[in-house]
C-alpha cells in the first residue's frame, strides 16, 4: 500500500487550496501515479506554525510503478508546478505531497544522506490532520514500526 497526504493552505496557480489538491490528483495520474481512493478534504488547523491560514488536508492510496525515491522526486515536481517554494519549515504552501508509507517499507537516515527519504513519513504519528484522512481510505493500513492503525493512533491523540 502506497499512501500520500496532501495538504495546502494558499491559494496559488493552481486556485483555492481544494483545488490545487484535486489538481494534484490529476497530475499525480498523468504521472503514472494512479489514484485508487481519495479521503474526504478537511479543514485543520496550522501545525507547527499558528500564524497562518487553515488547511486543507487529506490523503490518497495510490498505485505506481515509481521506487520510493523516483516518487518523491515526481510529487515534488507537481508541488513545484503548483507553486510551491520550499522556504520556511511549516510555513505556509500552495501544495504538500507527503510519501506517508511505500509498501511497508522502513527507512532511516544514514549519517551521510543530505536529504535522504525516510519512510514511513516519520512525522504521521503526531499528525491527525494526515491519520484522520488515512484511516478513512485505508483502514487496514498499519505503521510499519509501530503496527499501530490510523484509528488507534488518533485515538491515542485525543487522549
């Protein structure tokens, strides 16, 4: 199972932030990043930086025949077509496309890797905004460390 959050609070080239997302999706398809379900869209809250707009959130389960890495590099060059400029960590974006999960694959960074990919994402477990839509689309999905569900770590969240 293969899942991708996305996330967008400004509106860019490609619209209002639900737009860029449903945008997104078309891309990831021209790609050769097939979409199997989309989660329902949600507004959240910031994270990490309150001092911004809210969030439009949710997540995909996709197909590809990409590795991990030619993936990354594929959902940055549709962030980068939708506007986005990496700057500032939790800043605000025109369009996030987080690899959450690759198969169950776990991977760590080594001391030498500039900016390597770590998988699963290694910020899912604090993030409602990612869980909530995830356990929507794919219910038997399990942290690859943790074994844990979407829906058990949300409820452990709101506790």
């Amino acid at each position: 199972m293969i899942l991708i959050a996305l996330g967008s609070n400004l509106t860019g080239p490609w619209g209002t932030p639900r737009q860029a997302i449903l945008k997104a999706v078309t891309a990831m398809e021209h790609e050769g990043i097939h979409v199997r379900r989309l989660s329902t869209l949600i507004e959240t809250a910031p994270y990490g930086n309150p001092n911004q707009p809210h969030y439009v959130n949710g997540a995909a389960r996709v197909e590809t025949h990409k590795t991990p890495d030619a993936l990354m590099r594929c959902l940055h060059m549709i962030e980068h077509r939708a506007g986005r400029r990496r700057g500032r960590r939790w800043g605000a974006r025109t369009l996030d496309l987080d690899l959450i999960d690759f198969h169950g694959l776990v991977r760590r960074k080594r001391s030498l890797d500039i900016k390597p990919l770590v998988l699963p994402h290694p910020g899912v477990l604090l993030r409602g905004f990612v869980l909530e839509p995830v356990a929507e689309i794919a219910p038997d999905w399990r942290h690859p460390v943790t074994h844990q569900s979407a829906a058990d770590v949300l409820r452990l969240l709101k506790d």
